[in-house]
C-alpha cells in the first residue's frame, strides 16, 4: 500500500496533470473509453517507477511521451477508421497566413461554433502534426516536442508549423485573423 | 515545461492560444478524480506484497548469495533433467478463471467504468440505452448495482437488496418496480447491464470454452482470457467474453461481454474496473438518491409512479410505459 504522504502527493500530480492528459490523449484517439485507458495505464506505469526520476520537473514530459506513444501508434493503425479526412496535402506552399494576434483565450471561449470548428480542425490534422500542436499549445519547446513525438528538433518544427498552417487557413474565415510565429 | 507549480504555461496568443483553448475547453469535461481512482487502486494492488525477510548484517548477506547461487545452479540442473517444459508450470485459463471466481466471494462492491456499443437497429429496439451518452458507473454487490449516470445521463438507476428495479432520474424522487410489472424497455436495460460476478463466473467455467487471449507468459500484471460459449447464447445470453484479470489478486480488471440479441446483432459492454470497495445495501437504495423526504412511487402508487417516469425520462422510454 501506498503510504498516506505518497498518495496525497501522487494524487495532487494525477488532479492537475490528469485533465489536459486526458483531453490530449481523447484529440489523438477519439473513443474517449480507450484514451482513458491509455492515460490510465501511462499514469500507473509513471507512478509505479517515481523513485526513478523526479515527478514534479520531469513526470509531465514522460506521461506526454507515453501517452504519445500509444496514442499515435493507435491512431495510425485506426487511421481508415478514425478519420477518412486523415491524409492531407502536405506540400509547403506558401499560403496568405491571416494573423490571430488580436483573439485571446477568454475572448475565443466565448465562441462555440468556433470552439466546435477547432475541435474538428485539429480533428482532422495528421496525428503527429495535431500532436504537436496540442503540446506546443501546453508550453512545450521544440526540443521537448521532438523528445515527446520521437523525432528531431527540426522536424518537430516542421510539424507545428505545418499544422499551424493548417488551422490558420481553416480558421482564418472564422476569425478574420492570425499570425504563425515560429516555434 | 520549467516550472514545477505551472507545468501547463500560458501559451502565446494566436494559433496556440487557439489549440490550448480547445483542450483547455476538453480538459474541463474530464473527471480525473476517477482517473485517480484508477491508477490508485492499481498501484495500491501493486505495492500489496509479503514481505520478504531480510538478512541485515553484511556477512550473512553474502553467505546468503552464495547459497543462493548454489540452490539455483541444483534448481537449473533439476530443471533441464527432470522438468518436461516450463508450460506445464502455467495455470490454465480455467483455474485463472476460478481463482477469480474465488476472490470474488469475498464480497466487496466492484465499481465497473461501462461503455456499451449497441448495433443501430438495437437502438430502436431498445430506447433507454439508444440515448445513453458516455460511460457510466456501475457499483455492483451480488445482484444489487447502481448505474451512474441514469437513462438519458440522468440520476441512477439501479437494483436494490429486495431485487426491485428503481429509476431516480432527479433527487426529487424516485420510482420503483417489482420484477413482476417491470416495464419492457426497463427490462431490457437490467439484462444488458447486470453484472453479476459470482453467477457470470460460474456459466463461463461451465459452459463455455477458454482460451488465452494473450499468451500467459508475457510479463505482463494480467492474464486476459477469452471465453466462447459451447452452444448458441439465448437472446440477452453472453455470447463471448474476454475478462482481464490480475495476476496477484485475481480482480477482474476488465471484462467485454458480447450478449446476443436481435438475429445476428448484438451488444458489446465492456466494465474496466475502477475500484473495489465496502459498500452497504443502502447505498443500492432509491431513497440514498433522492432528496431526504423526496417521493418514492411504488406499486401502491401507480398512478403517480408512471406520471412521475413520463415526466423524466418519458421522452426517451417511447411506448414502453
């Protein structure tokens, strides 16, 4: 058993990670029972090794990554299943970018039809490039997303930018505005 | 990612603001208390271990390596001479299945995380599940249980100590039916979703083949086991299983049942285990749901008592009332 100390500290990590975990891993597999799982089982392993590494600076960048890892690994399988939309071209054409620079945070809640249009257009980016974006949105560096995702700094970079890219054009109508600063 | 009390930084404004707003908006839909539960009740599981006796003093730890090394080296040379294969070594499916079976009647509430997948036709067969939304909880004690959230993602519903079926879909009350004049659509929703473990267990070592569903010895903390039925299910009957049960305590983690129902349609439930806990029967009552004071129509009130079921969840029980 858990001593009384371990588990409140565990549990005050799980509370505040577990959410975003959550919702990151429901972006990449859309059965939200089966991302459940899979958070569920990257915490147990995480938390069963804690005296491995130190839980409050790294534990987070190792749950994004194990979670990464089955997410993404589920979702390529899935690939026909999860989403048909998937497959996107992918060439770096230069495309008018419109600049978001004016919305915040409060101000695009307040939109569900752009909330719902988010969600779709995230939905609908290649896992890695959604992937990257979504940890890139968490505060992640370059460095960190390219450890998390299992690919090179650059190509992490590549990645965010791409599906920056992606949303600023599917977005662009409906916020008349954007910006892609780099990573 | 620097900071231990924020481990989430606020994003720039822009594209990511845009992304972290919308996980943001999927994080608030979550329940990590239930997370938590989860991953405390397997990690509990996991650290419940005998403890071994431990030789303290250093020279006696190095005796102790050497005889060690001794008893494995006697141990390897039995091993490769008179042990046929290390199979033979292996429980069966059949005896994972009934030291499960024993662990269970033990006797504590299984709380179950229940996702159910109903063919489309089924869903006009069966209304109250067609607009079930999510999964639900299920706290389960012999044949008593409670649904969490009820028909509609409203309330509970549940089966209490006397076997009566209840429906609370508000805190304002709660009605209540016997076996006996149990509504159609309501009878089909219990035999979809009972779980009861002891019973469940006991047709599946009787009637049904198993088969590992994984090979027993991965190094992994379960055994998952598939079990077919010998014959053709019945309608409701299980049809097939696979039940994923813990190694060291035998609990049953995580069981999907197929139950056969129209033709060849049928209903898939899968119950992953969140915790095993003590609860009392009250806790299977209508009344530990409602209001204190709050109406509990039962047969003696019959009029009211489908009044009140209309008026909730009338909308989604069709005709069946």
């Amino acid at each position: 058993m858990l001593t009384d100390e371990e588990r409140k500290r565990y549990e005050a990590w799980v509370l505040a990670v577990g959410p975003r975990a959550l919702a990151y891993a429901r972006s990449l597999i859309p059965n939200g029972t089966q991302a459940e799982d899979v958070v569920q089982e990257c915490l147990y392993r995480l938390l069963r090794r804690v005296a491995e590494y130190n839980l409050e600076r790294d534990g987070v960048k190792l749950l994004f990554k194990a979670i990464s890892n089955l997410c993404i690994n589920q979702a390529t399988r899935n690939k026909a299943v999860l989403s048909l939309d998937a497959v996107r071209d992918e060439d770096d054409r230069s495309i008018p970018v419109p600049d978001h620079s004016a919305l915040r945070p409060d101000q695009i809640m307040q939109y569900r039809e752009l909330e719902e249009k988010v969600r779709q257009t995230l939905q609908n980016l290649p896992p890695l490039q959604r992937a990257a974006v979504e940890l890139r949105s968490l505060g992640m560096s370059k460095e960190d997303i390219g450890e998390t995702l299992g690919v090179s700094t650059s190509n992490a970079g590549v990645l965010v930018h791409r599906g920056r890219q992606t949303l600023a054009r599917e977005l662009g109508s409906q916020t008349g505005e954007g910006s892609d600063e780099g990573v | 990612m620097d900071s231990p009390s924020n481990p989430f930084p606020d994003p720039d404004s822009g594209i990511d603001a845009i992304a972290r707003a919308q996980l943001d908006a999927e994080a608030s839909r979550t329940d990590p208390g239930t997370l938590w539960e989860g991953v405390l009740h397997r990690l509990n599981a996991a650290t419940t271990r005998p403890v071994e006796p431990r030789i303290t003093r250093h020279r006696w730890r190095r005796a102790g390596t050497i005889a060690a090394l001794a008893v494995l080296a006697a141990l390897l040379f039995i091993g490769t001479f008179y042990v046929p294969s290390q199979r033979e070594a292996l429980a069966s499916p059949a005896e994972v299945v009934q030291a499960a079976r024993a662990v269970y009647k033990q006797g504590d509430t299984r709380c179950y995380r229940v996702t159910l997948t109903l063919p489309a036709r089924l869903k006009e067969a069966i209304p109250l599940l067609a607009h079930e939304a999510g999964p639900r909880t299920l706290c389960t004690r012999g044949d008593r249980f409670v649904v969490e959230p009820g028909f509609g993602g409203k309330g509970a519903w549940g089966r209490d100590a006397a076997g009566r079926i209840w429906v609370a879909p508000t805190n304002d009350g709660a009605a209540v039916y016997d076996v006996s004049e149990l509504p159609l659509p309501l009878q089909n929703a219990v035999k979809i979703h009972e779980l009861e473990l002891g019973p469940l267990l006991d047709d599946v070592l009787a009637d049904f083949d198993l088969t590992w569903s994984e090979p027993p010895n991965l190094p992994a903390d379960t055994y998952t086991i598939t079990a077919t039925r010998h014959t053709q299910a019945g309608p409701f009957r299980i049809a097939s299983a696979k039940l994923v049960i813990e190694r060291e305590t035998k609990l049953i983690r995580s069981l999907t049942v197929n139950r056969q129902l129209l033709g060849e349609s049928g209903a898939t439930g899968v119950f992953n285990l969140i915790s095993a806990v003590a609860k009392d029967d009250a806790a299977y009552s209508p009344e530990s749901h409602v209001k204190p004071g709050a109406p509990v129509y039962d047969r003696s009130k019959p009029m009211q008592r489908r009044r009140f079921i209309l008026q909730h969840i009338g909308s989604i029980l069709g005709n069946g009332q």
